[in-house]
C-alpha cells in the first residue's frame, strides 16, 4: 500500500513482503502535521470522490497487517478525532473508527495535545448522531476534562437534544462506578474483605459486618462528620402532608405515613431529582421511579438557597440535577450536595 502526499491517491494496493519495508510504511508520517497513515485514511475517506469505500478498505487492511491504532499527528490528535470529533464523517471512516476502537477500546477516551477527547468536538457541533455514535457503541466518557476543567458533559448544557445523551451515558458510567464500589473492601483496617455494609451516617464508605464498623468508628468519625455538614434537610416528612406526594398520573397517597417510597427503609439511599425554577416558585422533588413527589421552599428546607445555588451552578441547564437522597430515622427527607449523575 502506498500513498501519494498530495493527492491522497492509491497508487499500489500490493502489501510489502519485506517485515522493515512494511513497518517504515505504517510509520511514516505526511505533511507538517506529520500525519500517520490510517488518518491519512480517514481522510480520504470523507472525499466525496470515495463513492467506493476504497480509503475504508485501505485503512481496514492497514490496521490487519499492524498499523498503530493509537498513532497522532503533531497536535496529538488521534483517528477517532478526525473521524468522530466533530468533522464531516461518513460510513466509511465510521468503519475504520470502529476497526481501531475495537482493537484499543481506551482510544475513543485519547486527549490530544490540549487535554480534549474527540467527543468535545462533536458535542460542540451539536452532531446528534455523531454523539451517539461515541457514547452509546464507542462508549466514549463525558465526563473526561480537558487541560481547563471542560467536560462534554459540562458543554452541552444548553443543548437539550444532546444533553439528554450525554446524561445517559454518564449515568451508565457513574452506575457502573456506584456498583464497583459495593466491591470495595472493608474500610476498618486490617480487613481485607469485600464492603457490603454502608455507614449509616454518612452513606460513603462501607464495611463487611458491624464489628469491624464499630473497630473503624474512631478514624471514621471525623469524615463521617465531615460528609454530614454537606446534608441539606429538605422537609419532614409526616403522613399528615401526604397531599404533597402525587404520583405522575395525578393520584394523591392518601394515607401515606411518611416511609420512603416504594420498597426502601430508613436511612436507605435513593435518588432524586430536583427541579429548580428562579424566583419564588418551590422546587419539585421526585425519586427516580417516581413514587413520591413533594414541593419545598424556604418555609421546609432552611438551607434553600444554598441547594438552588448547587443546582443552578452545575445541574444540567441550571434548571435541575439529580442527587442521593434518604429519609432519616427521624422522617427528614434528606439530601446529599454532591450532584449524582444518575
């Protein structure tokens, strides 16, 4: 195989049977960019004169007999930056974009020289099917940030089309992390023991049974107490402001005695979403399979404008977010600060 700089054309097609002749073509380097030869691939094929899919055939045959996947140009930039991240794609370089994450699946999360993924670039031209693409089969991660602290996640925010892809797929990712930390081992030391059991208090880190929460009690309690200033008290939760929990078909709980919803105990950990709107209107909670909804303002939750500053800041849209959350044995409706992506 063998490429003409300057016109990107096929001149042979005939794979080198010498292994160094071979090797110095799959390295070599075109242009001030120095660009290796599966993006010089990509590029060709994004010309409309590639009716064929020839430049995918080329790419495809150059990763088979051992091109590097994970090869950039001068700026750092990677085969999935210019196949995905916000330039012109097409079926064609989509087939050899696949062809290398599917061999090196941690090349579609690559920063270039500037600390940005290739998903930056498609968020930042609203390419809805390019963003699919990345997060849903190339399982690209938004939350990944770039030298400045920009995520694709934080970018989006006043796109609602491709937030709402983003957020999913964040939420896969935070899901995933949330169950691989039900493996961690117990946090009393010594002990070395998967963690299954929470701290009641804090809800953060974990033990293998009571007698080794008991041991870890006094190096725990300062974190304990630490995480518990960052709980905000939303409202107290009695069975006499059922009328506050409506379900989404508009049907009250009558009778409700103030458990959490569904199947969930004391102190257990859920997730809700609160929606924030400025000005004097309350703000609605509601958990994640909508059993239970309620307003609160500045009348039940005394740190109020605290909360509505976090969701305002760093919710999507400034408009709502999504936080853990648990009715505490005294029937507070309690909520942790940190944003959970679920």
């Amino acid at each position: 195989i063998s490429l003409k700089p300057s016109s990107f054309t096929i001149i042979e097609e005939i794979p080198p049977r010498d292994p160094t002749k071979l090797r110095e073509l799959l390295e070599h380097r075109w242009g001030v960019l120095r660009t290796p030869p599966l993006i010089m691939c990509i590029m060709g094929a994004k010309t409309v004169v590639n009716p064929t899919g020839r430049w995918k055939d080329i790419g495809v045959l150059l990763i088979e007999h051992g091109a590097n996947v994970d090869d950039k140009d001068l700026v750092g930039k990677t085969v999935v930056h210019y196949g995905c991240g916000g330039m012109l794609r097409t079926p064609h370089s989509d087939v050899i974009v696949k062809a290398c994450c599917k061999k090196m699946p941690s090349l579609v999360d690559t920063r270039d020289r500037m600390g940005e993924v290739a998903l930056q670039g498609a968020v930042m031209v609203g390419d809805i099917e390019n963003v699919q693409l990345m997060t849903e089969t190339l399982k690209a991660d938004p939350l990944i940030p770039d030298f400045h602290g920009v995520t694709p996640m934080s970018m989006c925010r006043y796109d609602p089309k491709v937030s709402r892809i983003i957020s999913s797929a964040a939420s896969k990712i935070k899901g995933k992390a949330m169950k691989q930390a039900v493996k961690a081992s117990c946090d009393s030391s010594g002990c070395s023991k998967p963690g299954t059991k929470k701290c009641t208090r804090c809800l953060s880190v974990y033990y293998c049974s009571k007698e080794c929460q008991v041991a870890a009690w006094k190096s725990h309690k300062g974190k304990c107490n630490q995480i518990l200033t960052d709980v905000i008290e939303v409202r107290k939760l009695t069975s006499g402001n059922y009328k506050h929990m409506r379900g989404f078909n508009g049907q009250n709980f009558n009778g409700w005695n103030g458990k959490p919803p569904g199947s969930k105990q004391l102190n257990e950990e859920f997730i809700v979403k609160i929606q924030y709107t400025p000005g004097t209107f309350p703000c609605l909670c509601y958990d994640k399979k909508r059993l239970m909804c309620l307003v609160f303002d500045k009348t039940t939750c005394p740190r109020y404008d605290e909360l509505c500053h976090v969701i305002a800041t760093k919710g999507p849209l400034g408009r709502k977010a999504y936080f853990r959350a648990r009715v505490s044995r005294k029937g507070v409706l309690e909520v942790f600060q940190k944003l959970d992506s679920c």
